[in-house]
C-alpha cells in the first residue's frame, strides 16, 4: 500500500543491424490503496428489555472480488451508543471468521444509536457498520391489591398490601 516510483533501465545493446545505447524511462507513480472492507451490525436481542444483556456482533468482509490472498481482515472494531464508547469495546479484535463481539446490558428502556467501525489494517480500508437502533423496553409486571379484612366494620382498622411482580 502507498506510493511507488518505477523506473526501467535498458542497459544498450548490439543487434547485427545496430548499436543500441542505453536509455532511462520517465518515473512512473503508481498508487496502490487499500483493499476495501464492508462491516455489519447485528444485536442479539432487538428489542431488549431493561436489565437483560445484549451482544452486538460485527462482521467485516473484503467488499469485491476476488479478495487479497490473505482474505481475513485482522484489526479492531470500535462500538459506540449514542456516540460514546460502550464500556469494554472500544478497540474489540476481529477473530479469525472476520467478527468481533461486544456486550452490554441497559438498566433502562430507551432507544440507543449503536455504530460498529472497523479499523481498519495493513492490507483493508476501515468501514463503518450502517446504523443499529437497538430499542430497549421496560420489564411488564403485575400488580395485585389485597386487603386484611373485606369486608369490615364501621372503624375498624384495615390494611391493604400491593404486590408487584415481574412478567
């Protein structure tokens, strides 16, 4: 990868016809770039619920054919919610199958902008997953109401207890 400065040097040489002196071409820059990658996002669990973990995996592939000789990008993903780092998986190595993990749990519901980019390496341009909005819900629950006494008599004393569960 980079830029590369080639030259040809004939040395001259005798023909029976001719003599042949020695000549030196112009330079030749020849660029050679990256070869490119595409990168997806995938969520586990979509939507989640409030307290329950969620992997995003993102795959990283050459993005035309044929691919290097060494057709396996190497590198790193970085995952982000909202624009920030997710705890643990700013720099995630892609394995062998092209593919880095990334978990998390929420503790709350809300909608959460998850972006996976991959580095990059020597042989592969760095990509950007498309956009995952990963929703997250609340926990249902139900709630039961029962009293002490029902019924009751005039002034007398009740209580009334409210059980909440999850569902």
């Amino acid at each position: 990868v980079g830029s590369h400065d080639i030259v040809a040097t004939y040395s001259g040489g005798i023909t029976a016809d001719d003599d042949y002196s020695g000549s030196i071409s112009l330079d030749v820059i020849q660029g050679v770039d990256l070869f490119p990658s595409t990168s997806t996002a995938i969520s586990s669990d979509n939507p989640s619920l409030a307290g329950a973990a969620v992997t995003y995996t993102a795959t990283v592939a050459p993005s035309s054919t044929p691919p290097p000789a060494d057709g396996t990008p190497t590198g790193t993903v970085e995952f982000t919610d909202n624009g920030s780092d997710i705890a643990g998986c700013a720099a995630v190595a892609v394995d062998n199958s092209g593919s880095a993990t990334c978990g998390t749990t929420y503790s709350v519901a809300g909608s959460h902008d998850i972006v996976a980019t991959y580095s990059g390496d020597g042989v592969y341009a760095g990509s950007a997953a498309p956009d995952l909005t990963q929703v997250v819900n609340q926990v249902s629950s139900t709630t039961t109401l029962s009293s002490t006494a029902n019924p009751v008599g005039k002034r007398q004393s009740v209580t009334y207890v409210a059980t909440v569960t999850v569902t």
